[in-house]
C-alpha cells in the first residue's frame, strides 16, 4: 500500500502520482512540464506496460499531457475521469500531439541544413488516437468499484469543465485506508462552471498548492474591469492580444465580453477573434456539458434561450489562412489565443505581430509558470524571441487581477479544513518550491494538519504511516549548472543587443560611407549566427 510522488512536487506542472495497492499500478495524472524543465519528472516506479490504471483529475495538458507517451511505451490499461475530462482530452492529446509533430519537423528541416541530429517528437497523432481510446468515462458522485479491494469516486472540483477530486478507497490485508488527490481546486463565483465541493473524510489528502502563498483580491466586476482594457487599447488604435488556455479561460472571457455587450458597458462596438482551432472545438465540449457542469447563473441563461458565450461581431479562426489574415487586418479588435502561457501555437504569431506596437496590449489573464514566455512579459522582459527574430516590447503588458481557475489561500485552506477529523497527514504538491513550503507551515502552524511537502521521487507507506525513500530535493540554482551559465549569458548576449541599438542610434545623420561599412559589418555578424 504504497504512494509515489513522480512529478509536480515542489513545482506546478507535470503533475503525476503514483499508487501501488492490491496488487494493482495507478497513476493519478500523468501531467507534460510546460516551460523549461525545473524539476525533471522522476521515472515512473514500474514498467508502463504494468501500470493498470490512470485516474484522470482533469483535462489540462499538465495534468494528461504525457498520456500519449504512456501509451507509445506500452501502457494499454483504462483511464478513468469524467465524461467532460473525456470529451475535452479527445481534442486536447490530439492538439498536443499535433504540436509535438509539428516542432519536430521545424527543428528538423533548420538542423538538416546545419547538420544536426533529428529531433524525434515526444510522441505522435496515432499515440494521441491511442490514449483517447482507453478512456472510460463516469459521472460526478458515481462510487465505482475499479478492482476487488478498491473504489474511486470523482467529485466536482470547480477548476475547469469536467474536473475532479479523486476519492480512492482501499482494503488489503486487512487495512483500509481512504485517500483523496484534491486536483486543481477551483476559484469560487468563476462564470459558467460550479464551485468546489468538498470533501469530509480522508486518512491522506494529496492536494495543490498553487496560489497557497497568495490572495486573489479580485476586482467586483470582472466584465466592467476588462471593458476598460478593451476600451483604452482599441480607442488609441491598438489590438488587444490576449493569450488564453484554449479550454477553460477562452470560454470564461467570452462569456465576460457577452455581458460586456449587453449591458452596453462601451459605446462602440469592437470585433473579437477567437484564433484557437481547439477553443472552438472545446467550446462546443462545454455546450455538450453544460447539463453536468453549468452553474445556475450559466443555466439561467440557457432557459432563456440565451447562449453564455456567443455574442455579434464575435470571429472564429479555424484554418491557418484564417488565422493569418487577423495580423492584416487593421482594424482594431480583440484577439483571443492560445497557448495561456505564450509557449506555443497561434499566440506566439499574434505577440509577434504586436508586442512591438506601442499602441497594443497584450492582457495576461492566469497563471504564468515559471521560465514560460508569459511570467517574462509580467516580469518585465524589454525583448524577446519569436521564431529566431528578437522582438522588443514596447506593447503594454497589464494582468487582469483575480481572474484565476485556481483557488487562492483561503479557498484551499477552506478546502482541507472541511475534513473532520483531520487527515492523517497532507502532502502538499504542485506549487512553486517556495510555496509549497510555507503552505506546508501554515497548515502545520496554524491549524494544527499534519502536513509535508515531498519531492520527486519519495515513496510513502500509507499502511504503516513511515516514508519509504525520500525525494531529492534540487535547488534551483544547483540543478541545472550548464543551464544557468546559458541563461546568464543570454542575459549578456541581450545587453549587448541594447548597447548595439544605442551605438546605431547614436550614429544617426553619420556619413553614408560610415554607416554602409557598419550595416556591413551587422549583417556579416547576423548571417554568421543566424542559424
């Protein structure tokens, strides 16, 4: 009766447990890192192809990303989530595996002509197609019998459509032991899905941590909030850009800007682009859903025969042409994209085309992770790099305060504090190393929980209560010697590119001779390492 912890310990993404109890191997989650690697996922304890199960809390890629790479190395067992996990997973593994293709053959049509090795995508379209067809989906409260000795039951955790705390009962050799993965834990009044409900009894809880040092002071009206944005942005000729989750947070802002509309919060009407091929499919997901996940303010408007999310002027870019043509567009407008945290796909082309604008906003609206392009552009990042081009940013960068899927403090701790009595122990996951920490503390200190924040790799005896092996713990500063030395020169190589422009600016109105042999000698240097 043994609990693993593989990945998201002391970090927030690539969120992975592992369970070993009556005979059978279940993971929880099997989440992809986004951003560079802080902390590598520690290898999973057994052959793939002897895992039985993977209980899905949720669909978001850093929680069902690796699912296709479980498959590809001969995991064929059942996955077990929500029908609305299972719906929004069949186009999100698809999109991610698209993405990985993509990349690859990038990388390897520019290291052909530099010689390099091929670059071998993490995994492909069919190992997507794969994964998706071992799901098995349940309903909400649905107490499931998974294999003799062990029972699961998924309850709605109010983070994003279909997504779940995992209770798990357990009977071997005469111990029973119940044992709660909390998820994301939802931020409550979100638009469109319901708040978190919680759970009573738990001998263990395994739950997040991701705002657990931090309060969402949310501003009373998100919709009159984000009007001012778009008004400021648009009247002085900019484009709003804002990069957003394709599932979850693209349908939350829509539903914010159709109120907007209706309650006539502008007096201009302003067109709006949804440039996400898998927003619009996971929009649909969530008309499909709205039964089992809606809350009554979302239902309301339904009966009504009002759409939550649909509005005039509102433009749905599906095709790569589509998508092009937004940039070509002079008009101002709002442009909604993904990825959230600017690390992929269409959003990557939309910062291109404006974050050199003075004129625009770029509006970040959730959680930026550590080492992602987004935490750069709140942390103030002067350049940047988008398809090997140097981009300075003269765009206004400005966040959306309170806007958040994820509970803050007091919503996590009002979420474990429900637990009566209180759990045995509670393993803090999925937070930055910091705030795990001293989440960890404050449940210690404050209220008496037991609680322990694990790293990577440590393996927990839930029968007897004694840790097994413990995880290594891999400061940041330490972890990755050859990689901070690159970061750090990239800092340098990027003041020097400033010290450049002064040189060029400096040299305005110089004799033409002068300025042709500098021009030369810049573009020499360019072509040398522009590779």
């Amino acid at each position: 009766m043994r609990l693993g912890f593989v990945g998201a310990d002391h970090e927030v993404t690539g969120s992975c447990h592992y369970l070993e109890v009556c005979g059978k191997h279940i993971l929880v989650d099997c989440g992809l890192e986004q951003g560079k690697d802080i902390y590598v996922n520690q290898d999973i304890p057994v052959p793939i192809n002897q895992i039985d199960y993977v209980l899905l809390t949720h669909a978001h890629i850093d929680h069902s990303g690796r699912l296709p790479l479980l498959y590809k190395n001969g995991f064929h067992g059942d996955i077990i989530s929500t029908f609305a996990t299972s719906d929004l997973c069949s186009i999100m593994l698809r999109d991610s595996a698209h993405i990985q293709e993509f990349e690859a053959e990038w990388r390897n049509r520019k290291g052909k002509r530099a010689g390099l090795e091929e670059y071998v995508p993490l995994y492909t379209m069919a190992d997507a197609l794969g994964a998706i067809g071992l799901f098995h989906p349940c309903d909400y409260e649905q107490k499931i019998e998974l294999c003799p000795g062990i029972h699961v039951r998924f309850r709605d955790v109010g983070h994003l459509l279909g997504s779940s705390s995992i209770e798990i009962w357990i009977e071997e050799d005469g111990v029973s032991k119940k044992i709660v993965f909390s998820g994301d834990i939802g931020n409550i009044n979100q638009p469109l899905i319901r708040d978190p409900i919680p759970t009573d009894t738990a001998d263990y809880v395994v739950m997040e941590s991701t705002y657990g040092d931090r309060y969402h002071n949310a501003p009373p009206d998100y919709a009159a909030e984000l009007a001012s944005v778009i008004n400021t942005t648009l009247k002085r000729g900019g484009n709003l850009v804002i990069p957003a989750f394709a599932v979850g947070r693209t349908q939350e802002l829509l539903y914010f800007i159709r109120d907007i509309k209706e309650r006539k919060l502008l007096d201009f009407d302003f067109p709006v682009y949804v440039d996400s091929p898998l927003a619009i499919e996971a929009t649909s997901i969530f008309n499909k859903n709205f039964q089992s996940c809606f809350d009554d303010d979302a239902m309301a408007l339904i009966n009504a025969g009002i759409s939550p999310i649909r509005f005039p002027n509102l433009h749905l870019a599906v095709s790569s042409d589509e998508s092009k043509a937004i940039n070509f567009n002079a008009e101002p407008k709002v442009i909604i994209s993904a990825s959230g945290m600017c690390e992929a796909g269409r959003i990557k082309h939309h910062l291109k085309h404006n974050l050199w604008r003075p004129e625009c906003t770029v509006l970040i609206v959730g959680y930026q992770a550590y080492n992602t392009l987004g935490r750069s552009l709140i942390e103030g990042a002067e350049y940047c790099k988008l398809f090997g081009e140097t981009i300075e940013i003269r765009a206004e960068i400005k966040q959306l305060q309170g806007i958040s899927g994820h509970a803050d403090k007091n919503g996590l701790l009002n979420w474990v504090k429900a637990f009566s009595p209180k759990p045995e122990m509670v393993f803090v996951v999925h937070g930055e190393d910091t705030v795990c920490d001293d989440f960890t503390a404050c449940l210690n200190e404050e209220y008496q929980i037991p609680a322990f924040a694990p790293f990577s790799g440590a393996l927990f005896d839930l029968a007897t209560g004694v840790w097994i092996k413990e995880g290594l713990k891999i400061p940041v500063s330490a972890e990755k010697p050859a990689a901070k030395r690159k970061s750090d020169m990239y800092t340098r190589l990027i003041e020097a590119g400033k010290r450049l422009m002064q040189v060029i600016y400096h040299n305005e109105g110089g004799a033409n001779k002068d300025l042709a042999k500098f021009i030369s000698q810049i573009n020499s240097l360019c072509d040398k390492w522009d590779r």
